[in-house]
C-alpha cells in the first residue's frame, strides 16, 4: 500500500524492477483528487480552509448554478444549531459557492437539497467573491462546494459557525390553519423572527439565496380579498417582494399577490393583495440575510369583500347579457361538483372561477373565452353551465372544452337559457391548467324553431324499417339546439347536437344513415356530421345526461354506419351533432335500417376491370352477407355480353356484414370489349329478402392487351442508360425509364423490371423499342456487363440485343469487340427498321385462324 499524501501535493511515481534496471517504468507526476468529487469530500474547519486548484473531477453539480466543470468539495458536520457562514472575502479570486444538505449522502443531492449559493457578494465581500449563510443543525451533514465557473485557481477561504435557535414556528408541519379562520371582515396580526429559520418543505420554489423562512397560515371561510403586510417592523430594508403564499407545506407553486407596494406602509415594507378563494392558506416569511432582510417582522393580515369573480358556487359573482369578465383562475381551488360536465382528457383540478346568470325571459345564451372573440384569454380553457342548487343537485346543462375556430384551446358555446332559472357558469381548465382569461356572455332572441329534442330526456323517436331502399329519412335539424357535453370521438370541439330514441324490436343488428349537404343538396346542414350511441337516459340525477358509456362513437359519420351488435327488444339513444354555427348548423336526414333474415350480395368486382392482357378471364368478386342469419351458401352467376351463364354454387359461413373474395370460374374471351354482370341468388336456399342489392351489372373490360415487361441490367453507370417504348407510328412515346443509379464499381445491376399492358387491334399492333446510353459508350463491357431485353407474362424472351454474341440468351458467348449496344457512334444504332429502332409485333399468339409466328412477330432484321 502507498503511504498517505498530502492533499493537493504533486507525487512522483516509478515502477522500478529489482531484476532488471531496463524494466524500470516512470508513472510521471500524480495530484491527489481525492476532493474533486463529492464522495472525497474533505472534512472543513472552523475558520480558515484551503482549496487547492479546482483542475480536476469534474464533478461540478451546478445544481444551483451552471457552466461549472471541476469543483473542491468540503464536508462539515455542525456542533449545534446555529448559522454557518462560508466566504472566500479577501481571497482575490473570482469564486462561486454552494451549500448542499449531504446528509442522505452524495447521490441525494438536488434541488431539494440546496441550502444556499452564492456568486458575487458586493454585499459581504468584494464584487467577485463569495458570501453564503445557512440554518444547520447538528443532525446534517453538509456539503461545501467551490467550483470554477470562472477561476481554477485554489485559494484561502472561511468558515463561521454562530450558535442559534430557530424560531418558534420554524417547520410547516406544525402549523394548524383552522386556528386562524378568518371571513371577510376579519383579520389577524402576528410578530416573530426569521433569523436561523430553516429550509423546510417548499425550498425548490426560492432560490438558493433565500436562507430560510419562518411559517404562519389561516383558513379563509370564503371568497375574498386577503391583504398582507409587513408594517411596523425594519423586517425588508429592499424592494425585493417577500409576499407569497402556498397551499401546503410541500406546495409545487408559488401565489403570487395580485397587487403589491411599498409605499402603503409608510415605513417602506411592504403590502400585497391577494384575490383568493376559501382554502387553507400558509404565509412562508423570509429570511434572506444577504440582502440584509432579515430579523423582527409583523405580519397583518385582512380580509375585504372579492374584487374578482370567486371560486364557489355559493360565492359566484353576478354576470349579466352582453359583460366582458376578466378573471383569472391561478392558486385557486377546483370547486366542480361531483356532477360535472362529463370531459374527455385529464379531470379539471385546476382552480375554478364561478359565475351566476339569469334571464327574465327564455334567451340564446353565448359564453365565449376565444381569443378570436377578442379575448384576453392566455390558457387552455373549458366551460361547464350547470343549472340547480348550491349545496344541492346541480346539473350539467352545456359543456365545451375547445371553441371551432378558437386558438390556444379557448373555448365558446351556445345554450337556451329559460326564463327565471338561474344558471351557473364555471371557468377552469384542461388538466391541471390554470391562468388568465375574458369571460363574455352574450344574449339573443330565442332560436326557431325550438328543438324539441334538445335533450336525451327528450329524445325524438326512430321508427327502424326493413334495408330494402324503400326507407324515407326522418328529417332532423340542430339549428337552435344547445351545446352538448364532449364524446370519445369528439373529445374537445363544439357538439351541438339532437337526440334520437329506439327500439330494436327483435332485431340486433342496425345500419344507420346520415345525411347532410355533404351527401344531398336538400339539406342545409354541412361539414359532416356525427353520432354517438348510448344504452339510455341517465335519469338519476340531470336527466340531461345520457347513461354513458358510449356504446358507439362515430366522428365524421355521414352516410351509412352499421352499428355494434344491440340486444333485441330494447331501447338505446343516439346523440347526433356537428360543431354548428352559420353554415354548419342546419336540418339533415336519418334513417334507421334493419337487414333481412337472408340478403347476400356482390358487393364488389375487384377484377376484370379495364384493359386486361389475356383471353382466359375468370372474375373476383367480393360477396357480402346482407342479411341477419349467417350465410353458408349461394348461387353466384356472371355473364359475359350477356350470353351464357356461368353458375358458381359458393359455401362457406359468413357473419353479418362479413364479406369474402371469391374466385368464379375462368372462360375463355374473345379480343375486344366486353360487359360484365356478377349477381346472387337463393342465399342458404331461399329467396333473397333484398334482391336490389344482389348485383353489379355493367362492368366493363377489354381483352385486347398483351403484357410486355421491360427488363434493363444497367453496367456501373447507370445514369447514361435510358430507353422509350414507342407506338406503331415510331413517335407517340407509350412508356419510358431511366435514368437509372450509378454504383461504386463495375458489375451487373438488375433494375426494377417494369410491366405493361399495351393494346392489341388489327393495324395498330406494332411497337418500337430504343435504348440510349447518352456517354455513347454502350451498356457492356467495359464497366460491367449491362443488357436489355422485352419478354413475355411467361418470362419469354420477346426481344433482346445482339450483344448476347451468336447465342440466344444471357448465358451466351459475350460480344465481340466493338458490339456494344446502344453502339458508341451513332447513339441510336442503326439496326432494325427503317427508324432505326428496335421492333415488336403484338399479340404473341394472334386470334384463332390466323398463323401464329416463330418467334413471335420479329422483323427478320432484329434476329441474331
């Protein structure tokens, strides 16, 4: 083992070999570390202690700070309770200081842990040193950090510990606000001292130069306006503001006053107003010694009538047709009754402003925080109306989270208010949200026609008929309806909506079609519409309410929905909305269907469909079981221009709504166009309930195609390399490629092989082929081995290029010296036609009657 060193002291080390003075090793010159980590901390004394250079560990926390690297760490336990100051005052170093509670050890350490921090300190020392004071105990362990944001150069430094008490009401833990219960009217005055107050509970929330604070609290019985002051005591000779308050004594926020001065007093200190709502309040009172507040303090506190609107039902302040409110809902309480608006998101538990409203006669209420209103609101908000008693039942009446149209979440809604009744309005947020907001309430003539189904408690009924084509949507209309409380699907934007009522008789599956102007011009209602359905009305307590769940939730639900499997014989609710408004708002159609018992149908021709590249057709088609019972088996026939029917016996077991890609049998066409017609019948061996959605006539394709694939293997430089397939008339271009990719080194690069469907008719059956290299240095062979060719659906080679060499394919001799294709001068070769270009004749094997060629088509001029 080495022996001990001095700290900071530079050691030489040598490995030295007794065997052989060769093996002799020179370590070079150590320095001791020990201390530049917190884990080596070294112990600190009463009075002067020294810090070596801060060059190495980096292991600064700059937990309080930022910008450091290396630090010295320093440990002290207390010999009492008392104040410890650390200051490098005299050194002539540019220092910075921390102060952390090590006591749970090294790996502790954060913003919890911080008990002080200093920069510059003009105050103590001169502008660049250090000066930082704390509460301790002899229970800590604490941990002095130097680190070297601006020097690393070690230097002399102190440490004073004056023996001290703390106050009386130093731990938050011990206050009891009920003791203290204060409405408007009252008031209450306390005195004490802050010196050796401890860091308790809320110490993120101050700044490591705040040392301390002592604790005092009351419990406020209403809403109100709390005035604090610091009067009669030389407690802040600073304008710095000391007055906060926090809702617990381990509080993540500060309240900050709403007013403040330091003028009122007459004496310099200073008084704050805060516009708070019933609660618990504590009063954390500070000590910051380094800038000299500090000592004796009074605190005054009084309680006046609320300036600002209030957070309980019981205190809402008055609002009145056509009032602009500000308010804010910041350190307030969350007062929602249990039988809040129904939310989609986090629960509000931000505070809560409350407002009352009443009308003499019936009125069009609009309630608007939207910044595009012209509101001064700054956060997410949302609105909740409720109708009832305080202390009693209140019921949600309209609900809107997000506003259409409105920028930073804020919120607008519209609702019938009637005559006489009184209506609560609340203002809170999104989650834990909180902050600053307009609050407008607007009036209006009564909306016509009045919506008679406005609520689910009113539900209009839906009659379900059979989904044979034969049904007449029931005409609905969301003109005057109110705002209705936010879904699954449409968890944050404006609903205003109508409600519907049903039973399903002995059915349990049902369609459900809406319609719009988006879907037919006859109604007025635009930009889609949605549904959500319920198992009823939740008659409990609002019968506003629907009884959620949703069982079904449709956003952007225009045209026909097949809802979820229903129970049959009973009864269930849809709610069916848009975001309303001028030019949304309007009537629509509904219309409820129930399947027949047996209905199957094709419900698509996937295939043919167009210009198709061969003569043996045999359609896919998809079959869907219309009907209620499950499907195991139907007849499926197809003509082709009519002529003779092609009958398919299909079986299988298909559920409700479930479909299926059939493959019908394959016959043989003749080259022109044809008309497909694809239809069912006798489902599970019945007749068909439904016929009128048995068939799709009318297909059209064209057997006049051949499939040619375009297969290009570039050499390295694949970017010269670019070919067009010509039509008969060598101009009119029918496809292209190329460029293609340059590669790293010589080889073969297969491209993508390309595929088409080009037509086939007497006279317009001939097609060109021309590849270029635009270096004019062909595809082969000097950077790889590069070729062309066009084949058939069989693989087939149709065409290819005389490079192969005498043989007949890829596997071929090579060319001989000079063949490169396209040829190096001109570009274009001159082979082929008379256009110089590459030709096909198509198709591969022409119609029956007519000689089919070997090999098929070629110009005698491109074989070889």
């Amino acid at each position: 083992a080495l022996p001990a060193f001095t700290a900071g002291t530079p050691v030489q080390l040598t490995l030295v070999s007794t065997a052989d003075p060769l093996c002799t090793f020179d370590l070079g010159t150590f320095t001791d570390c020990c201390s530049g980590v917190c884990d080596g901390a070294v112990t600190a004394v009463i009075g002067t202690n020294t810090t070596e250079d801060l060059d190495c560990g980096a292991a600064a926390s700059n937990l309080a700070f930022t910008g450091a690297t290396d630090a010295r760490w320093f440990q002290f336990t207390p010999p009492g309770t008392g104040i410890l100051e650390i200051y490098s005052c005299g050194s002539g170093i540019d220092t910075r200081v921390t102060l952390h509670d090590g006591t749970a050890g090294c790996g502790s350490l954060g913003a919890g842990t911080l008990l002080g921090s200093n920069d510059d300190d003009a105050f103590q020392c001169a502008s660049l040193e250090s000066y930082v004071l704390a509460s301790v105990n002899p229970a800590q362990t604490i941990l002095i950090e130097w680190d070297d944001r601006w020097s690393s150069s070690g230097f002399d430094w102190q440490l004073d510990f004056t023996p001290c008490s703390p106050p009386a009401n130093d731990l938050c833990v011990n206050e009891v606000p009920s003791n203290t219960t204060l409405g408007v009217g009252g008031s209450a005055a306390f005195s004490g001292t802050v010196d050796c107050a401890s860091r308790d509970g809320i110490g993120p929330l101050f700044v490591p130069a705040v040392a301390g604070w002592a604790w005092h609290s009351f419990e406020l019985t209403e809403c109100a306006d709390v005035t604090i002051d610091y009067c009669g005591a030389p407690y802040n000779p600073t304008t710095i503001s000391t007055a906060f308050l926090v809702n617990g004594c381990n509080a993540s926020a500060l309240i900050s006053p709403d007013g403040s001065d330091f003028t009122t007093c007459g004496d310099g200190q200073q008084t704050a107003i805060f516009s708070l709502g019933a609660g618990t309040y504590y009063v954390p009172v500070l000590w910051v010694p380094a800038s000299g507040i500090e000592g004796a303090y009074n605190l005054n506190i009084s309680v006046g009538a609320p300036s600002t609107a209030c957070s309980t039902c019981d205190n809402a302040t008055t609002i009145s047709c056509g009032d602009i409110l500000t308010g804010s809902t910041v350190g307030l309480p969350n007062t929602l009754p249990p039988t809040a608006c129904a939310v989609s998101g986090p629960a509000s538990t931000g505070g809560s402003v409350w407002y009352t409203f009443s009308s003499p006669i019936d009125t069009l209420v609009t309630l608007s925080t939207c910044v595009e209103d012209g509101l001064g609101t700054d956060f997410d908000t949302r609105l909740s109306v409720f109708e009832g008693t305080c202390g009693g039942t209140l019921c949600c009446v309209a609900y809107n989270d997000d506003g259409t149209g409105c920028s930073l979440f804020t919120s607008r809604l519209n609702f019938q208010a009637t005559g006489g009744v009184t209506y609560f309005v609340v203002v809170h947020g999104y989650g834990t949200g909180e902050g600053n907001y307009d609050l407008f309430l607007g009036c209006g003539p009564t909306c016509s026609p009045e919506t008679t189904n406005d609520l689910c408690s009113t539900a209009e009924i839906l009659n379900p008929v059979l989904a044979d084509g034969a049904g007449v949507p029931t005409v609905g209309d969301n003109t005057c309806a109110g705002t209705d409380p936010n879904t699954v699907c449409d968890p944050f934007g404006t609903m205003q909506g109508v409600w519907y009522s049903f039973n399903t008789g002995v059915n349990e599956f049902m369609q459900l079609t809406l319609l719009t102007s988006d879907e037919d011009g006859s109604y007025s209602s635009a930009n889609g519409i949605s549904y959500a359905l319920y198992a009823g009305c939740d008659m409990s307590i609002c019968p506003q309410g629907a009884d959620g769940p949703e069982l079904d939730c449709s956003f952007g639900a225009g045209g026909t929905s097949v809802l979820p499997t229903l129970t049959p014989g009973t009864d269930y609710v849809l709610n069916v909305w848009n975001d309303g408004g001028i030019g949304t708002e309007g009537t629509f159609g509904i219309l409820l269907e129930f399947p027949g018992q047996n209905d199957a149908g094709i419900s698509q021709v996937i295939s043919p469909d167009g210009n198709i590249c061969t003569t043996q057709v045999g359609p896919v088609v998809e079959l869907t079981n219309f009907g209620a019972q499950p499907l195991t088996s139907v007849v499926i026939t197809y003509t082709v221009d009519a002529g003779t029917p092609v009958v398919f016996n299909w079986t299988g077991n298909l559920a409700y709504q479930q479909s299926e890609v059939v493959n019908l049998p394959v016959a043989s066409q003749a080259v022109g166009p044809h008309t497909l017609d694809v239809s069912t019948s006798l489902p599970n061996g019945v007749a068909d309930e439904i016929p009128g959605n048995d068939a799709i006539n009318g297909t059209a394709f064209d057997v006049g195609g051949e499939e040619v694939n375009v297969v290009i293997v570039t050499d390295r430089w694949g970017s010269e390399t670019t070919w067009t397939l010509y039509a008969g008339d060598g101009v009119t271009v029918v496809a292209n490629g190329g460029p293609y990719t340059d590669q790293g080194a010589a080889g073969s690069y297969p491209q993508a092989v390309e595929t088409f469907c080009l037509p086939v008719a007497f006279f317009a059956n001939t097609y060109y082929f021309l590849v270029e290299d635009v270096f004019g240095d062909g595809m082969c062979c000097t950077y790889g081995t590069g070729s062309w060719s066009l084949t058939n659906a069989a693989g087939g080679v149709l065409l290819t290029d005389v490079f192969y060499g005498s043989g007949t394919g890829p596997d071929a001799a090579p060319p001989v010296t000079g063949d490169q294709s396209p040829d190096l001068a001109p570009l274009s070769p001159g082979y082929g036609d008379f256009l110089g270009l590459h030709k096909i004749m198509l198709p591969v094997a022409l119609a029956p009657g007519l000689p089919t060629p070997t090999p098929p088509a070629i110009e005698s001029s491109e074989c070889g």
